[in-house]
C-alpha cells in the first residue's frame, strides 16, 4: 500500500506560519482495508502537523454509521484529534444516499458532532477562527447539485459569498469540490473570493489517474466526463492556492471495484505555509 505525499510551501505576507495536513475521500464503509488508516495515521504522526484538514467524503453511504465496523473509525478519528487540531468539512457522501436513480438528502450527522471537541472542529456553513487563521467549511445543497447538475450556479455563489465576506486574516477555505471554483472560472464571480488566500478540496479521486503522471488533469472525473483537467496538484485562482487531494480511497463501495483501490496510492498533502 503506497503513499502518495505531496508537500507544498506557500509564502504569504500574512502572520501565518503552520503548517497543515490535507487529506480527503475516505469513504469509510462495509469491509473497509483498516490497516489503510492506521497508515495514514502514521504518517501524520511523522509529519506532526499543526492542523490536520479533512475535505469531505468521511463515509461512503450513511447506512456504515449503524454498523458494528464503525466503531473502528470513530475511534480512528478519536485518536486523530487527541493528537491534533482537527478541521472538518463535508462531502457529497455524508450527506446522500442513492435510492434508485433518485439521490435523498441526509441530514442527520449527529455520528459526527457526537464525538465533536475542542480539538474536533465540525465546519458545517460555519468559520473556525484561531490563531489569525480563519478555517471556512462550505457545504452545498448537495441534494441540488445532483437533481440540476449545476456546478456553478448562483445559489451556491450567493451562499458562499456571504460565508467569506468580511474576513481578516488567513482564510483558508474547505470546500469539497472544486469544480464551484474552477469551472468557466466561477471564482471570479463569487463576492469576497479574494479575501481567500488558499482553498483545499477533494472530490476528484485525482481523476483516477496515478500519482506518478505530471499534470493537473485526469482520466475520467467524478461526473463521468473524460480527460478533466483540474482533478490534482496545485492551481492559482486570483489570490488563491488551490490544493486538490487525491484521496485516501479512489473507488467507492457502490462502484463494486473496492478491490482495486490497493493499486492506486492513498495521498496526503502537507502545506508549509509560512510567512515572508
């Protein structure tokens, strides 16, 4: 099982200087490889960050949280946040479940704010401030995303707009999936976007591409388009970093292919974000 690092350092003129681990789509579920996470925490714990950042897609569908298995993965993520602060933002599969061709929302996440602490932060359209860093988790109407396919519409414009208007000093948003940033470049539309100085999403599964390609793109994306281009690695959007991560898993239960997520790595980003 390989373990695809990226490390990024990030200049700022900003008093900020931490550094963060980024990771996302565990997609925690039914026969689920623990001997994965208890890697991944292995590496942070070299790594020691000051803040580990997870991006969405914590379960694959909600029926694991009445499972006997998952109680490994709270107790997982216990651990995680004895250790380290701990921000959380949340992905499509937190939120919807798929009945036939129709996707339900789910609003119940008490699983989560269960275990809540001072060093678990649950960002649900909420801003985490300390330390001159403001923390910034958006999550859309997941629900409305689906039924329209509008990846860039102005109700998410709107919702995040008011989310990041009027923030002081280093403003890190947590934003599932970056495709609201990055297509017909959406950023240049939303209100405050340039008050963000870096933005860490997930989503993608790296375009289901190795980690050892070059390049931002990828071999088919989420929305089963092919060839997408900004699915990993870093881009520059106006004053903004944006990290992509690949993911702990690339292949969710309902693909049926679980088997061949031990081919691709799992990737944990490290920012260095220091100030110049």
């Amino acid at each position: 099982m390989r373990m695809d690092k990226k490390v990024y350092d990030i200049n700022t003129y900003k008093n900020c200087n931490v550094k963060i681990v980024q990771i996302s789509d565990i997609h925690f579920s039914y026969n689920y490889k623990i001997s994965r996470l208890r890697n991944v925490l292995d590496k942070i714990d070299v790594i020691n960050p000051d803040y580990v950042c997870i991006v969405g897609d914590l379960i694959d569908e909600y029926d694991i949280v009445s499972s006997d298995e998952f109680s490994f993965f709270i107790d997982w993520l216990k651990r995680l946040s004895s250790k380290y602060k701990v921000i959380v933002s949340l992905g499509n599969h937190d939120f919807i479940v798929k009945k036939g061709k129709k996707y339900c929302e789910i609003l119940d996440i008490d699983w989560l704010l269960n275990i809540k602490n001072d060093n678990m932060i649950i960002l649900n359209n909420e801003v985490y401030s300390e330390n001159g860093i403001n923390f910034i988790g958006y999550n859309p109407d997941f629900k409305y995303y689906y039924d329209f396919k509008e990846k860039n519409s102005i109700k998410y414009n709107n919702e995040l707009s008011n989310l990041i208007n009027n923030l002081n000093g280093y403003n890190i948003l947590l934003l599932h999936t970056p495709s609201m940033i990055t297509v017909n470049d959406n950023y240049k539309i939303i209100k405050g976007f340039n008050l963000i100085d870096l933005v860490l999403c997930g989503h993608t599964h790296g375009g289901m591409i190795p980690s050892f390609f070059p390049g931002s793109f990828g071999i088919v994306s989420p929305y089963k388009s092919l060839f997408p281009k900004c699915v990993r690695g870093k881009k520059r959007y106006g004053k903004a970093d944006l990290l992509i991560s690949s993911g702990i898993v690339k292949l969710s239960r309902k693909s049926n292919l679980t088997k061949l997520n031990d081919i691709y790595s799992y990737n944990i980003n490290v920012i260095n974000i220091k100030k110049i």
